[in-house]
C-alpha cells in the first residue's frame, strides 16, 4: 500500500530525514518510536502532503507516485493524518467542517454526497462511539477543546472518513486512561484486512492496547531498528539509548 | 486645467429664489477646493479627487430618470419596501404593517438638517440634492417585518452625479429593521452623493443594514448622522461589498442616557474595489455604549480604510467604547489602513480600541485539505470563518439566511 524508499528531507538547508525505508501493506499496523525531534511528525506531514520540505527519494501509494498528488487527493484517495497538534479554526464550525470534509471525499469518489439528516445521524453514531458529547459538534472546530478533546476529535474524523491509511500522530499524548482506551477501541474497531495504519507514539502504553505487526525506531532521521511487537516492551525498560 | 465636473442648480427644476439662492452659496463652497484630498480630515488615507478624474472625462447633474420597466422584488424572506430609482422615491408598499402608523412621503428640502462635519462633499449634497425620502414611525409601533429600501439606478445613467437626502424618524418605543439594497448592473460609471438622517427618539430601536445585489462601476458616498435619545439602540450592518469605490461617513451622537449604537461590517471586497468607513462617535452624555467592529477580506488590488473616531464628553462619564478593525489580506497586493481617534474629556471611562491585519494561515489551510477539502473551498471556509463573527449578529432567521448566502456568493467572487 505504502512504499517509500530512501527518503531525505531537508527543511531550510536542515537535513530531517535522511534516507528512510518503510513498507506498509494491507491489514498491518506499524509504529514507529523514537526520541523528540528524530522526525516523525516530519514523515507524517510529508505523506499528508505539507508544503515547505525539500524531498528526495520515492514515496509509492497503491503504486501512484505520491508526489504527483496534492494534499486534498490524497485525503480523497484514502490517506488520513491525526495531526500531533490539531489546529483550533475560529468561526468554522464542527459539524459544517465534517460534513464539508466527508461529503469532499465522497464526490471524489463519485459517491453521492450525504443530507443533512443522514450526515447527523452517521456523526452522532460515530461520536457516541468515542464518548464526544455531541455539543462539541456546534462549536467552532477544535476552539478552546482541550487536548484529549481535540486528540478525540482527530479520530472521530478517521471513523467519518474511512481511510485506507490511517496515520497517528501521538493521538495519545495528552490522554488519560480512558480517553486512551477508548481511543484505541476506536482504532481496534475500525482495524481490518483492507487497511492499515502508521502509529507514532513515546509510549507502550498506547501499544498494550493496539497490537503493531512491526515496531520501528526513528533516530535522526533514519530507521535504526525494526521488531516485533516484543521491541515496545524492552524499550520501554531500557529507553532508546541502546539503538540509536 | 479643464475640470472631470460641472455642476449647475439651475440643472434643477421648481426651486425658489431663496432656495437657489442657498444651494449656489453651497456649490460656490464646493468649487472652492473641489473634490476632497488627503488634506481634508476625513480623507486622510485617500484622494477622492484623483480617483474620479481617473475614472470621469466630465461629470454633470442633468440626468433624467427613465422611468424603468419592471423592479424585481426579494423573494426570500417577507419584507416592506420603498423603491427609490435614482435617489427618487417611486413606490411604496407596507402590506405586513398597519399602515396608520408609517408616514412617507417626498424628502422636503424646506426643512434642511444641519450637519456638525461640513465636509466638501455635504457641501455639494447641499447644492444638488434633489428626491429622497421622509419616514416616520409612530410611536409604540414595531414593524412586524423587515423594510427593504430597493436602491435602483437606471441603465442609462452614467458620468453623471445622483445627489438626495433621506430621512427617518422613529418616534418613541418604535422598532424597525431596514435593508438598503442597492441594486445596478449597470457598467456605466456613476456617482452618488447621499445624505441620511436617522432620529430614534427614546426607547426605540434600529437596525440598519447595507448590502448590494451585483457588482458595478459605481462610486458612492453616504454620510449618514443619526441623534440618539434616551435608551435608545442603533445598529448599523455594513456589507455593501461590489462597489468600485464606497465611503460610508457615520456621524453617531449619543446625546441622552443608556443610548447605545454598534457598527458591524464583514466585508470581502473584490478586485479595485476601495471602501471606507469613517465613523464619528460622540458621546455626549453619560451611560453610554458604543461597540464597532469592522472585519474586511481584501483580495487583489484591494483597498480598505477605517477611520474610527471615539468622542467623548467631559460630562460623559460611565461611557463604554469599544472599537476593533481585522483586516484579511489574501494578497500582497491589498491594502488595510486603519486609524483609531480617540478624544476623551471625561475620566470614568472605559474605552479600548485595537487593529491588526494579517494573511491567511496557511497551516490551517493545509490542515483543511488533509481532509479531502479542495484548496478553493478551503479557503472559502476560513474567509466565512473570519467574517462569521459578525454574520452570526444579523438579525432575523429569514433575512440572515439571505445575508448570509449573499456573502457567501461574495466570498466566491459573485
Ligand atoms: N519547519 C521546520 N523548520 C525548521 N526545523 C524544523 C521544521 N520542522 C521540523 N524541524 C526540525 O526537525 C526535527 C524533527 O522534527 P519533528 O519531525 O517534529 O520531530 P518529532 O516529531 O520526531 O519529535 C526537529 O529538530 C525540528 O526542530
Ligand atoms: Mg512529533
């Protein structure tokens, strides 16, 4: 699904990423791990198609060259990104920003756009589902939630949209106990043969809960290691000083 | 030099002597300095001068209305209406009100109201101002539904000046919300030169909003001043984007207790257009209120100015102003120019103002179309987004509903 081979990226003359390898197929689900500033919210905007990076190298989506495809086609063609920072949008208001954003990626996919009532009734299922009080709906996207709130939020779109490559950002930075469970349900439901997903996080925790086929460890750019799920366990003791 | 204007009141018919008399005084005033220019106060940040002989060869004050075939009415929302073509009143209809308490008739120029800022252009309203109307609400009554004042202008105008005056008295505990809609296609370059007088006498409550249909070739000038009594409230909706050039002087006079008065104006102005909101608040009297917030999205080759001046009173105490101008640039191009005047005699005062500009937040646009939202239509969103906070304050479902799509086809460029 996902192929990217020998990746460096380079932000103002600054190398971030520096010739990184990754596989992702159908049904797997792979997390990378490793310390602040390594770049992994630097791989995430690249795949989401964030201007600003000089990029070499080959990121291949379903066999479509990805840079050939602008940020919102690759939201159409299925690739979605849980910001690490979702950004607060004064004046726009939730729902109207859902509705906008799935019925968008619907006509993309000559599917009909949804009405309001069936719109409504799909949100409400999906956001009972995550515990969001549907009060949030109405109100200016992502002002003044608090950070689980918007980490929520985040997912609630990928549960909307249907992704096909669902990208976590440290959706569980910032997450109490709860919020983290039912984060990972949320994920842990959505889950199956036909898509995969790219989890970044700092924490096993977040692991105990969503098993990873494959666990990577990001350092200066690079991929320095790679396991299995056992990887997170013994990070999680010894800290990446061993790896990196 | 060969002046772009030429004015004549005897380009006027049915004056008497003494009214001649008065309007070529008037006009002999005008003539001395001709057009304002950055040296005038309220035309610090623009050459009116330049700007219309840029765009006039010769302009005259001896048109003649055709009368026009059909006006196509609003049919969204119940509404009142006048039909004014040309500044001239032709039609009135208050079919949802009891009809014994609205009085209106013809402007009467016998009666001339006097205007604290003579500015050159108020001179020359003076001197050529002919139609217009007079409106009076009896006291007690509230409009069941909106009064739309359609502001036609005929096909055949152009190079020439439309000058009138208007006015509107709401007599005590009186209720009434005004749509001015103005509504031209035409391509032909006019100019009009208007004049309104608003009077809420105690307890009563206006709610005055500006809008236009279509884009024209228009430049237009409104000075309006309004007096305030006792409790009364005044709130004033610019969104008159689609002009070529547009300045709205707002003279305000909060003159007894609890009177309160806000501007609100969200506009997105298109390619060369220039608007201007120049406001004179003054607080005359102690316990009042005044709020102004001014929201412009300039795109190319735009131009936006805000004059916001606060006046206080040394016998105004307790006063509440505020004022905040944002302005949304979506290119290097536009231009925002705001100026805060604040004169403050009285001590017990709160009183805050601010301005900023800035560009759109390209995070946020990417962030919009991580979700399969096309570029265009993101940036649609955070425009509607910036103006909403003063959208969500029109008032009335049915007529917001209208606003609200009126500016939405603004933001898309009509
Ligand atoms: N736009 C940018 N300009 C300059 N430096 C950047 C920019 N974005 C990221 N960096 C730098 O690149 C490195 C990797 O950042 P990031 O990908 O956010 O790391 P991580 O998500 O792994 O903590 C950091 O040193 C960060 O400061
Ligand atoms: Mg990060």
């Amino acid at each position: 699904m996902l192929n990217i081979k020998n990746l460096e990226a380079k932000v103002d003359n600054k190398h971030i990423l520096n010739g990184l390898n990754l596989d992702i197929k159908p049904g797997e689900v792979h997390a990378i791990m490793g310390p602040n500033g390594s770049g992994k919210s630097t791989l995430a905007n690249i795949l989401s198609g964030k201007n600003g990076y000089e990029i070499k190298g080959e990121i291949k989506y379903d066999g479509q060259n990805l840079s050939e495809l602008s940020t919102e086609e690759r939201a159409q063609k299925g690739i979605f990104l849980a910001f690490q920072y979702p950004l607060e949008i004064p004046g726009v208001n939730t729902n109207v920003f859902l509705r906008t954003s799935l019925n968008s990626v619907r006509k993309a996919r000559g599917e009909k756009e949804l009405d309001t009532l069936n719109f409504l009734k799909l949100v409400k299922e999906k956001s009972s589902e995550l515990g969001i009080n549907e009060k949030f709906l109405s109100r200016q996207l992502n002002v003044g939630f608090s950070g689980g709130e918007k980490k929520k939020n985040e997912i609630l779109q990928m549960k909307i949209l249907q992704p096909k490559l669902a990208i976590l950002d440290e959706t569980d930075s910032g997450l109490d106990i709860d919020a983290l469970r039912i984060v990972a349900d949320g994920v842990n439901s959505y889950k199956n043969k036909d898509n995969a997903f790219l989890i970044i996080t700092h924490y096993q925790r977040l692991l105990d809960y969503i098993k990873p086929n494959f666990i990577h460890v990001l350092s200066k750019g690079k991929i320095v290691k790679t396991g299995n799920a056992e990887l997170g366990v013994e990070l999680e003791k010894t800290g990446y000083a061993n790896f990196i | 030099m060969k002046n772009f204007y030429d004015f004549k009141v005897d380009n006027i018919e049915g004056l008497s002597a003494q009214e001649k008399e008065f309007r070529n005084k008037e006009l002999d005033l005008f003539n001395k300095n001709g057009f304002p220019n950055k040296r005038e106060e309220a035309w610090k940040f623009t050459d009116l001068n330049t700007i219309l002989s840029k765009n006039f060869a010769n302009i005259t004050n001896d048109y003649i209305s055709l009368k026009e075939k059909k006006f196509e009415l609003i049919k969204e929302f119940d509404h009142n209406y006048l039909i004014v073509l040309d500044g001239i009143l032709v039609s009135n209809e208050f079919k949802f009100e009891d009809k014994n308490k609205v009085l209106i008739k013809e402007y009467d120029y016998k009666k001339q109201i006097s205007v604290s800022n003579q500015n050159s252009l108020n001179l020359l309203n003076n001197a050529l101002a002919t139609g217009g109307y007079n409106l009076e609400i009896s006291r007690d009554y509230k409009f069941k539904k909106p009064l739309v004042v359609y502001n036609y202008f005929s096909e055949s105008i152009k190079e020439k000046i439309i000058s009138y005056k208007n006015s509107l008295i709401l007599n005590e505990n009186s209720e009434l919300t005004i749509l001015n809609y103005t509504d031209t296609k035409t391509k032909n370059n006019f100019f009009v030169n208007s004049f309104d007088y608003l009077k809420l006498k105690k307890d009563s409550n206006l709610k005055n909003i500006f809008i236009n249909k279509d884009r024209c070739n228009c430049y237009f000038h409104n000075y309006l001043k309004s007096d305030l009594e006792q409790n009364t409230n005044l709130d004033t909706y610019i969104l008159s984007t689609g002009l070529k050039f547009n300045k709205m002087d707002i003279e305000i006079n909060l003159n007894e207790e609890r009177a309160k008065s806000s501007i609100f104006s969200a506009l997105s102005l298109g390619s060369e257009e220039h608007q201007e909101i120049k406001s004179s608040i003054n607080h005359n009297f102690k316990n009042c209120q005044s709020y102004q917030k001014i929201k412009n999205v300039l795109n190319d080759q735009s131009r936006g100015v805000y004059q916001g001046k606060i006046f206080v009173k040394q016998e105004a105490q307790k006063t509440d102003a505020y004022q905040l101008s944002k302005a949304l640039l979506l290119n290097d191009n536009s231009e925002f120019d705001a100026k805060p005047e604040l004169e403050i005699y009285a001590d017990d005062v709160k009183c805050s103002h601010g301005s900023t500009s800035g560009s759109i937040d390209l995070n946020l646009i990417h962030y919009l179309k991580s979700r399969g939202i096309p570029e265009k239509e993101a940036y649609q969103m955070l425009i509607n987004g910036f103006l909403s906070e003063i959208l969500e304050k029109l008032p009335e479902d049915n007529l917001k509903k209208f606003l609200v799509e009126k500016i939405g086809r603004q933001i898309n460029g009509y």
